[in-house]
C-alpha cells in the first residue's frame, strides 16, 4: 500500500531503499500520450524502484487508443469519459469524479500529469484534494494572454499552483514559473520528452500505410497541416482554410496534406471548405509513426498545434504556426517557426514565400533542437526517484 497519503500508521517507503514508489501517471488527450509515453518507459525500467499505475482519462477515445497502442500502453485505468461533441464542463466534471474514486483506490505516492489539457488541471486538481504531490511535465510554457489558447493558458498556470514539482523544458520555462514565485528548488530543466518520442519513432526507409502513400504518388512537394485551436472556432478557423485553399489553386505542384482532428468544430469547415480539390488530401488522423514521418517528408508544415512546434525544428522543417500567439518562443527566435495567425491572405503570402524562394526556405530550414535533446525522459525519472517525499507528508489524514 502507498504511504503518501498521511495515514497514521502505514509503513514508511525510502526512494531507493523500499518498496517501490507507485507513480501515478495521468492522461487524457494524443499529445499528452505522446510525451508521457517516453516517461512511462523510462520508469519501466526501474520495477524495485518505481511501480508505474498508468490512468487514462480518455478525453479523447480513438486519438489516444493510437498512442496507447502504439507504445504498448495498457492503461490500469481507464475512465472513458469521452463524449462526441462535449464541452469544457463536460470534460471537467467526468474527470474530476472518475480521478476521485481511482485515487483514493490507488493512493500513488505521487502523480505526474503532463501539459495544459482539461485533464492535466483537474488531475492536478484532483491530486490537490486528495494531498498526493503532483509533478508537471512541460511546466512554465506561457502566452501571458489568458484567452489565448484557450483553455490551455489558464489550465497549465493553475495546474503550476497544484503541482510541487515541476519540469521545465527549456530555460525560458524555468525563468517564467520563477517569475510567478515557484521555489527553484522544485523546478528541474528537463528538455521536453516529445523528442524522446520524434527521436523513438522516426526512421529512414518508411514505408507509408495505403491512405498516406496515394497522398504522396503524386510526387508533389508536400504541404502538411493540422489545426484544431479552440479559439480559432468560427470565422478565424474558416479563414485559415481559404487560405489553405488559395495555396492549393496558385501551387500545382504543392500536394496538401491534412490529417482533419475529430473534432467536430474542425471536422466541419474543413470537409465544407477544403473537401473536393485534388490538391487538398483530407484525411484521418494518423497514428503518430506515420505522422512524423510525414512530417519528415514534408517540404513545410502549417500547423497551430504545439507539440508539432516543437518536432518539427528538430527535423529542419520551416512551420507557419496557425495562431497570433504562442507559449514556444523558442524555436521563433532561431528562426525556424513564424507565427502568421488565420488571416487568407497572410497565411497564403507567408506560404508562397517559402514556396518560391528558396534562400528564405533555407533560412528556415535548419535543424535545431531548442526542445531537447532525447533525453528528457531520463532526468524525469532521475528527478522523481531523488524527490524529498518526506517533505511532503502531512499530518494527519486527508480531509475533503
Ligand atoms: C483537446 C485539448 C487541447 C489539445 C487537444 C489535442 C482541452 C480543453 N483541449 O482539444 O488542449 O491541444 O485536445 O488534440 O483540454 N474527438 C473524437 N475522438 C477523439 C478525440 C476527439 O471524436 O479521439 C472529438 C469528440 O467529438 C470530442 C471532441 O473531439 O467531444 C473534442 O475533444 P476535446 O478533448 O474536448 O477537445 P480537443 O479539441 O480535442
Ligand atoms: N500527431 C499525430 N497524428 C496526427 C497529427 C498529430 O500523431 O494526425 C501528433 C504530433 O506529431 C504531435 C501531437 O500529435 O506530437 C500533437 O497533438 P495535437 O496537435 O493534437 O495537440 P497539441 O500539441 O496542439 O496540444
């Protein structure tokens, strides 16, 4: 049974020296699949010293279920809670009481959550209540605009309040949870554990699965584009895809390349707007062997994702990021990313720049690794078995 939680009585556990730590490993969404599969393995290969309890939340279903199976991940737990078509309340509410009754079954010594979905502020949350320390994967990444993304801003600065130890990606990280009076004790620079995974996954001599490869028989440069922000629903999103579109009539030897997010306030204006021109392939989302390699067979990616910002710097390929703001500077200011926003007709100048000079394609096409290095997953996991449990104990049983 878990010590961590502050019940007179239970046996003492000594990182190292006792029964194994049992981590908690929380997840909902494919992006956080992705980053904390690496961490997951990692812990793996420490079984005396770490027991490793992955729960799902399922906030997503077949997005996730592609990651799960690709890392061979057999969740403990699974809450399902995915609903077509739900909303921020929904996701909220199915989380926060699912996690209830699997913690206090599970009481893990401590819980690592990664990133700013729904998810990783109520599994915080969640952990908060129940007194388990809290570890946050991706910690400190900051737009300062409260609405933009949306929720993530606000879901990762409430989810740096919850947690009490925190992995920071880059340095620029580091300086932002500072800034908001997180001790620097509790902040460790880890790199972030998506290269990991890009680095795990990709590999010369792929052969793409039938739908990626009619896409590319062609021959054509590729064009690949994902985009699914929540505050881009609506007009700005519609925008985005004239621009899209606009691309596809001026460049005949452009092939786009777009696997559609599920979401049905993507699913939507993509297939109205974009279905039907022979330049444009719509498609389903690819499980993440696929994808990068698509990615690394791109000629240029457009994107509002954020783990797609910081992939594809490491694989010299220049990005046009979808949004007016983002909370990855880093890979900005050495050149490779340019923030372009929904507006057609920039999108469609920015694009074509890139698409006909090639001096400005090559200043963006480097190779540089401002997100990691591959081994993030390693200091993860170092950190976690060197962390102060003792510290965290509290006296007397958890109340709520
Ligand atoms: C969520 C996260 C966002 C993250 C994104 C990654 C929140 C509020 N949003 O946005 O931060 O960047 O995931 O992709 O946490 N759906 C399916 N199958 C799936 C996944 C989604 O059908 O496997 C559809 C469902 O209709 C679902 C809807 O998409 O109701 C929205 O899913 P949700 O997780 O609420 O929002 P995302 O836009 O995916
Ligand atoms: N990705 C994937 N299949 C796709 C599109 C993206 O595996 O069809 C991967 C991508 O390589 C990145 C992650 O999913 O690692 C990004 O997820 P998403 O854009 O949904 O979320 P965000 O990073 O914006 O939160």
């Amino acid at each position: 049974m878990s010590t961590m939680t502050t019940n007179p009585g239970q046996a003492e556990k000594v990182p190292g020296s006792g029964p194994a730590l049992k981590v908690a490993t929380v997840f909902g969404t494919r992006p956080e699949a992705i980053k904390m599969a690496p961490v997951i393995r990692r812990m793996r290969q420490f079984p005396e010293r770490i027991e490793p309890v992955e729960i799902v939340t399922a906030q997503h279903r077949q997005m996730l279920d592609q990651v799960l199976e690709l890392f061979s991940i057999v969740p403990r737990h699974d809450l399902d809670v995915m609903k077509p078509g739900q909303d921020l309340f929904d996701v909220t509410s199915r989380v926060l009481l699912g996690l209830k009754t699997v913690l206090q079954e599970e009481r893990p010594d401590l819980m690592v959550v990664q990133g700013d979905t729904t998810t990783v502020f109520v599994a915080a949350l969640a952990g908060f209540y129940l007194r388990i320390p809290v570890a946050h994967l991706e910690a400190g990444l900051r737009t300062g605009q409260r609405y933009s993304p949306f929720p993530e801003e606000i879901n990762r600065t409430l989810a740096s309040h919850l947690a009490v130890l925190h992995f920071a990606p880059t340095p620029k990280a580091r300086e932002n949870l500072l800034a908001e009076g997180v001790p620097a004790e509790r902040i460790v620079i880890t790199g972030n554990t998506v290269i990991d995974a890009l680095l795990a996954t990709v590999r010369q001599g792929y052969e793409f699965p039938g739908e990626v490869a009619e896409c590319l028989q062609s021959g054509r440069r590729v064009l690949l584009v994902t985009a699914h922000r929540r505050e881009s629903f609506g007009g700005p999103f519609e925008d985005l895809c004239r621009g899209l579109l606009a691309i596809a009539d001026r460049f005949e030897d452009v092939q786009i390349v777009y696997p559609v997010h599920l979401n049905p306030n993507v699913q939507g204006p993509v297939r109205r707007l974009l279905g039907g021109h022979a330049r444009i392939s719509l498609i389903e989302p690819l499980s993440y062997e696929p994808f990068v390699q698509l990615m690394n067979r791109s000629t240029l990616v457009l994107t509002d994702s954020g783990g797609i910002q910081e992939e594809a710097p490491s694989l010299g390929k220049p990005v046009l990021v979808l949004r007016e703001t983002t909370e990855r500077p880093e890979a900005v200011d050495a050149g490779t990313v340019r923030l372009v926003g929904t507006d057609p007709e920039r999108i469609t100048a920015e694009a074509s720049r890139l698409l006909t000079d090639p001096a400005a394609y090559a200043a963006m096409a480097r190779a540089i690794n401002p997100y990691g290095d591959g081994r993030a997953s390693e200091r993860v996991v170092d950190a976690i078995l060197s962390f102060d449990f003792e510290r965290e104990r509290l006296p007397g049983p958890a109340q709520f």
